[in-house]
C-alpha cells in the first residue's frame, strides 16, 4: 500500500510517517519507482511507535529499541524499557504529590494571611 493508505491504516499523518522514516525509525520501506510501499508489518511498526510515543517514549528511545546497535530487537530490552519508564513515572508521580501538597500548605498560608490582615507579606516558604 502507497503511504495515504499505510496513513489510514496506521492512523499517523503522510508527514508523521515522513519523519519517522527520516528518523530511521521505518528504515526498510520499499519502493516502486519513487514510491514508499509499505506492508502490514510496517503499519504494525507506525502503530507501535505512536502507541510508544503516547507513553511518553521519545522517538530515540524507540530507534535503539527497535534498531538496537548490538543486535536484533530483543522482548527483553523492550521489558526493560518500559520496566524502567514504569519506575520513572512512579518517580514523578511523588514528585507531583510534593508539589501539591506544598501548592495546597501555600494556599493555606495566604487564606490564613488574608484573613488575618490584608496587608500580609508573601507565605513563608519551607525548604
């Protein structure tokens, strides 16, 4: 199928599939004369790498993944990944629940500053 077609069936624009192409990331992608032909093994890449990038994979995780530099792809690197984005978005989600709960005190703080006098000073910051 010609590359409006592999579009449509990925759900990636023309330009998207351009880029990743570019990137290297749809390195083998024949050609009859100067148009891109693509397989359903490439539509099924173009699906993995979208469904990657929404879970916040950038394009070069995805490119050493996929093409790594030792070898052929391997489940195990692809279970490492995504083992290691796991404990990077755990990570986060602390990180968030700190700020909000400073945001929160904060908040708290100026409720009680105004409520008292008008004219307070900004909150006391805790370190």
């Amino acid at each position: 199928m010609y590359i409006g077609e592999a579009s449509k069936a990925s759900g990636a624009t023309i330009k998207t599939i351009r880029f990743y192409e570019k990137l290297g990331l749809l390195p083998n992608i024949a050609r009859v004369n100067s148009y891109r032909v693509f397989t359903e093994e490439d539509i099924l890449l173009i699906k993995f790498i979208k469904m990657a990038q929404k879970l916040d994979f950038k394009l070069s995780e995805l490119k050493e993944i996929i093409y790594p530099k030792e070898g052929a792809i391997s489940w195990e690197k692809i279970r490492k990944a995504i083992e290691i984005k796991e404990i990077k978005i755990a990570k986060d989600i602390l990180k968030l629940q700190k700020n909000k709960s400073q945001l929160r005190s904060y908040n708290q703080e100026i409720i009680q500053c105004v409520k008292n006098n008008e004219d307070c000073l900004f909150p006391k910051t805790k370190n």
